[in-house]
C-alpha cells in the first residue's frame, strides 16, 4: 500500500510539472486546446451532415450516434491525456533516454507515464462533453442508478483499452526502434470508427472488436443497455470485462523490457 501511495505522489508531482511547464507558454497551450476542439468539431460536423441526408443509421439516431460517440472520444481523451508518455516513448527508445530510465530507482513504466502529459487534450475532451450532453437530453434515455454506472464502467474500460494500446504501440518501439505507423488504425482509427457504433460495420468487424480488440465491450454492448435496446444488466458490466486486454499488452511491454538493447544513441 504504501508503495502505491509514493508511486501516486510520484506521479502527481510529474503531472504536476508537466501543467506547470505547459502553463509557462499560455497562448501555445490555448492555441493546441482550440486546435483539438476544431479536429473533433470536423467530425461532429460529418456526423451532422450525413444526418442531414438520412434519419437513422442502422436504427440509430442523430442523438443516440452523438451519445454513443461522445463516450469513445471522451475514453480515447482521458487516455491519450493519462497515457502519453507511451505515445512518444520511441522517441525516449532511439534517443537514448530510456537507458537511464532503466537505471533509476523507480519503476519503467511510472517514469514513461510521468516522461508526457497532455493537457491540451482538454479541447478534445471539451467537444466530447458538449455532444455528450446533448445527447443526453436528447438521447431519450431512461436514467437511473443503472445507466449511471454504465456510463462509468464504460470510461474506465474505454481507458484501460485505449492505454493497452498506447502500451502495445510502446512496446514494439523495442524491437523496431520507431513507432508503427500501421498501429494507428487500431487506435486512431478506432476513435473514427466510433462515429458510430460498432455493429453498423457489420457482423465480422463486431467479431474483430468484441473477442481481439475489444472496443465493442466499452462502446457497443453497454450502449444497446443505455437507450434500451437490451434490457439484461450483464451488459452494465460488460466494459470492464475489456479490461482483459491490458494483460497481453503488459506481458509484450515486459517481454520488450527483458530484450532491450541500448539503441546506442
């Protein structure tokens, strides 16, 4: 217990630095924030056109698509704010720096979480909340104490999923000493596709997305429970059950660990 506690003070302190040092340069950190917003607002605005031609997409509404998408943006936000540090760890791996991480006293990981944190992902994170309240109150959802906690298992699956993958990307910095372009389907491709929920790609992706990636446990199912498409409270759970896949991406990051090699920068 007690080493949590230091390793949560610890990494307080780094976030504490990174605000601190984002905040010395006032203008850049609005600019980047606004900039984040205007990226989001784009694809809201695709959203909105292609309403403007159709009703519904799949059955789903305007509103509902809104809703489901502003939890995806709001997931992929808070972990690519938490996870950053990972985002850019090639960059840690061909220059050098991760050999002295590998020398101090604390542990790899804290220390990349600690290297990056990305205030300026509020802009993006703004945007989701303005669609989530508007879909909200537009949605049609019947609240309760249920569709509260839904809407929490959700984030904190969303996040671990997102953060599994930002360690994923991580890891393989080990063997090719650069970041794979090709991940960012899978991550930034993921936020796109999150437009809409999972099953209007058809039943083969659903399968992708529900038992490899499993973006469908922290999107699609729990959000059929939201506006009522499934009634079963298994589905209030169903988010967390994704957190499963931070295990293989924690073992391929240790795994990555044990076979580095300085890059000799």
């Amino acid at each position: 217990m007690k080493k949590i506690k230091k390793a949560v003070r610890l990494y307080g302190h780094y976030v504490s630095i990174s605000v601190r040092s984002a905040m010395q340069y006032k203008a850049s950190f609005l600019l980047t924030a606004v900039g984040q917003f205007l990226v989001s607002f784009n694809v809201f605005l695709g959203i909105l056109f292609m309403f403007k031609r159709f009703s519904a997409v799949e059955g789903f509404t305007y509103s509902q698509v809104l809703l489901c998408f502003s939890i995806l943006l709001l997931e992929f936000s808070l972990a690519e704010m938490v996870a950053r540090g990972f985002d850019m760890f090639p960059d840690m791996v061909r220059t050098g720096e991760f050999d002295r991480v590998l020398v101090r006293p604390q542990s790899e990981v804290l220390q990349v979480l600690g290297s990056e944190f990305e205030l300026t992902r509020m802009g993006r994170m703004l945007q989701a909340v303005v669609m989530f309240v508007y879909g909200i109150s537009a949605g049609g959802v019947s609240w309760d104490i249920t569709k509260v906690l839904t809407i929490i298992n959700m984030l904190v699956g969303g996040i671990v999923v997102f953060s599994a993958m930002f360690l994923i990307y991580a890891a393989f910095s080990f063997f090719t000493l650069e970041g794979l372009e090709f991940m960012n389907i899978f991550i930034d491709g993921a936020r796109e596709y999150g437009k809409y929920p999972m099953g209007v790609y058809g039943k083969k992706i659903l399968q992708i997305t529900t038992f490899v990636i499993p973006y469908a446990l922290v999107q699609y199912y729990p959000f059929l429970y939201l506006i009522g498409q499934e009634t079963s409270r298994f589905f209030v759970f169903v988010p967390l059950l994704a957190c499963w896949f931070m295990a293989p991406a924690w073992l391929l990051w240790r795994f990555g660990v044990r076979s580095y090699q300085s890059s000799g920068s």
